[in-house]
C-alpha cells in the first residue's frame, strides 16, 4: 500500500515508521520543514522514543518512507490517509480549538482521490467525525463517504517513549460510517500492526471494530476520562486522609488488594497531552457530567493546594524564600511539559512572593529560561523544595544536595525519607511530617 501520514510529531512519527516496518510505502506529511528535513535524513526530530532512531536509520535509506510539507506530493493515489494532527483546548472556556485540524483536512480534501481510506487518530469529542470532518472532506474534495472514499475513526492508545511496545500491546479501535468503511478500516490496520498475546481479554487482541465512529471516539474519551476522575477522587481522598492523620497510600493500598479495587495515587498534577484535556473534550458534548466536572476542577487545584503546604510548613510568608521546583516535565523520565502541573506550581509559589527556581535533569539551563525558569542546580542554596516530576534522580536526593532547605514537600511519593534528616518533609496525601 501506499500510506499517507498526516503530522510527525510523536505520535504521528512512530506510526509511519511502524507502517513503513512492515513493507508499505509511507509518506509524511508536516509543516514544519526542519522536522521533513531530519526524517529525510534518517534522523529522529526528538529525543526519547524507544527504538525510533535505529528504524529510521534503516527505512529511510531503505526507500520505505520519506517526509514532505507538499500534501500535492504526499496525498494522490494513497491507499490509506492516516491524520494525527493536535487538537488543542482553550484554558479558558475548555472548547476544543479545531483549528490545525480543520486546515490539515482541507489540505488533504484538496488533493484526496477515489478508493482512498481516510482515518482520524487524534482524539475528538463524540461526533466530530461524521458531523464536522465528513462534510468538510465532502465540499473540499467534491468526493462523497462511502462512495467515493471511506471516513473512520480509530484513536491512538499509546504513550510516548513506548508507542511501538503499546501498538502492540493494546487493541486497536476501529469505528467508521458505513459497514464497508469500518471492513476497510479493519483490514488496512490488521496489514500494517502486530498484536501480543492477550489472554486477559475477553476476545482476541486485535482490531475491534466498535460498530460507529462515535463508539470509537467515545472509548477513547471514556478510558482517559475515567484515568482523571480515579486520580481526582484519589486526590479527595489524600486531602482527607492528611487532615486526619491517615496516610492515603497504605490506605489505597489496602482497597486495592480487592480486585474491584482500582484507585489511582494522589499527586501534585496530572499533566500531559491526554489527562488533563480530554475530560474537557468528553464535557464539550456532555456539559451535565458533573462527575467529570468535578475531577477535573478538583485536579486543576492540587498544585495551588501543594503550594499551600509548602507555605504552612514554613512557618508562614514566603516572601523573599528560595522555593526549588523539582520537575518540569508532567511525569518522569519524559522530556515532555505539556500541561505539566510545574507551571500552576510556579505560579502560586510567584503570588505567594518566593524566589522560584526550576530543576530537571532532562532539560538545560537554556531551555528552562525559554519557558522563563530560572534554572536551579543542585548543591545551591535553597530554603524550600516541591518535587513536581517523578524523575528517577529524586530518590538519591537529600538535604545535603540543597543547602540549608528548611521544607520538602514531595508531591510524587518519590523521596527517600532517610535522606531527609532535619527537613520537614511532607508527602503529599500524608498527614504528618517526616
């Protein structure tokens, strides 16, 4: 087959290579020239993703996948047409802002040809497929779904760092239109993955068509929504345990030793491109699901709440303090800031008066000062300190590594309490100081 893929960011990146690793032809198609140029070269754009620069290093030259910005060059004769393009969600008013969207389908409209499958992998709130992109696709191209080309939708599951590990690992979600879509849909996915043995599933591991692309839209929605309402409830609880001398993780500990147990761990943020944004996608099209509502505001204000007792274990203002935030990336052992909680917790720290610096070992004094961080090195002075990020180089900190730090609160459960002797140090879902 002949493969479009539409956006090479980290996600889009991994599945042209993996469609490209079993024998198809793949092209790229991006806006950004440097990005086209790096892929073109055989070189990965960004750091981190397991085992993407050795296949790239061997496709590329291959002749099995190439990169262009022309959608005039990549899109004619394709077979299949795959988009995962951002959505992005105002802070705001939290309406999903379909605009890079809306001009990546244009662009592919404009240049698409009969027979092609197109699908969406880039999650959208429910109906977006058949309601906004189908009539789209339809009036730019002059082609007709079910017809003349076949619409679909089927959500990326993975995680960046491990995407080909989770293509494999996860069943791949189909939904489309029209029967025949859905059965073109199925067979293009089953010719370009591979799949693990599952036998903890109840069916084979493997493309599941969903029967509709709202189903499949809506699955998506539900698995990551339900991920923030566990972890906003685990953090209601965490705040109560912490107030009446519970400790919230021997607690969840417990509950979750029955197996309809499932609860999450309380912490400083939830961060990333998935967590936080898609419950807002899923109230977009369900404004009454208070319980959705409510998780995501409750989450929204841990890391004022973390904050708050850094501010009450220092004895009061923290006016004039060095506060070190520990962590810029969302979650650790991922050079990643999207919607990471560092940016609400440098803020409150900032109103509350306190000098805040920034330390994360995956990120240079540079590029912490483009996000305007002032970077913190560790053996500096420090009065206070928040571990926002889980990194693995926490658990070999101590008091001695900040010098004269009064306060630790450790809002990833990450911190060896023996290394913290003579600092209050205070977990966050813990009730009392260490």
């Amino acid at each position: 087959m002949k493969i479009t893929v539409v956006a090479l960011g980290k996600i889009g990146l991994p599945l042209a290579v993996q469609f490209a690793s079993k024998g198809h032809e793949v092209v790229g198609v991006d806006i950004n020239a440097a990005v086209v140029d790096l892929v073109n070269r055989g070189q990965e754009p960004f750091p981190g993703e397991a085992q993407l620069a050795e296949k790239l290093a061997e496709l590329v030259p291959a002749g099995r996948l190439r990169a262009t910005t022309d959608y005039a060059d990549a899109v004619p004769g394709s077979d299949a047409v795959v988009v995962v393009v951002p959505l992005f969600v105002n802070d705001d008013t939290w309406e999903p802002d379909f605009g890079w969207m809306d001009a990546a389908t244009r662009s592919l409209a404009e240049h698409l040809t009969p027979g092609t499958l197109v699908s969406y992998e880039t999650t959208l709130p429910v109906g977006t497929t058949r309601t906004r992109w189908t009539p789209l696709i339809e009036e730019v191209s002059g082609l007709t779904e079910g017809t003349d080309f076949h619409l679909v939708f089927s959500p990326e599951r993975v995680l960046t760092g491990r995407v080909f590990a989770d293509l494999r690992k996860y069943p791949k979600l189909v939904g489309g239109l029209t029967a025949e879509g859905a059965k073109r849909a199925t067979e293009f996915y089953e010719a370009v993955l591979d799949f693990d043995d599952r036998p903890d599933l109840d069916r084979a591991n493997g493309v599941w068509d969903l029967g509709s692309a709202e189903a499949a839209e809506m699955a998506k929605l539900a698995e990551t929504t339900y991920r923030d309402v566990n972890i906003g409830l685990a953090n209601q609880f965490g705040r109560f345990a912490a107030q009446h001398g519970i400790d919230v993780y021997e607690v969840i500990a417990a509950s979750n030793s029955q197996p309809y147990s499932h609860i999450h761990r309380p912490g400083i943020a939830v961060g990333g491109h998935c967590i936080p944004v898609y419950p807002r996608l899923y109230l977009w099209t369900d404004p009454e699901a208070t319980i959705v509502r409510a998780a995501r505001e409750a989450n929204a204000g841990m890391p004022s709440y973390t904050v708050g007792l850094v501010e009450a274990a220092y004895g009061g203002s923290l006016a004039g303090a060095r506060v070190v935030v520990l962590g810029a990336s969302y979650r650790g052992k991922v050079k990643e800031t999207a919607f990471s909680g560092v940016f609400p917790a440098v803020a409150a720290l900032r109103e509350r008066g306190a000098a805040v610096l920034v330390h994360d070992p995956m990120y240079t004094d540079e590029e912490l000062a483009k996000y305007g961080f002032e970077a913190y090195h560790v053996g500096e002075p420090a009065d206070a300190a928040v571990v926002q990020a889980d990194h693995p180089e926490y658990r070999e900190l101590g008091a001695a590594d900040l010098p004269g730090v009064k306060v630790l609160v450790d809002g990833r459960n990450v911190t060896d309490e023996s290394r913290w002797a003579g600092v209050t140090r205070i977990v966050v879902g813990r009730s009392t100081a260490s």
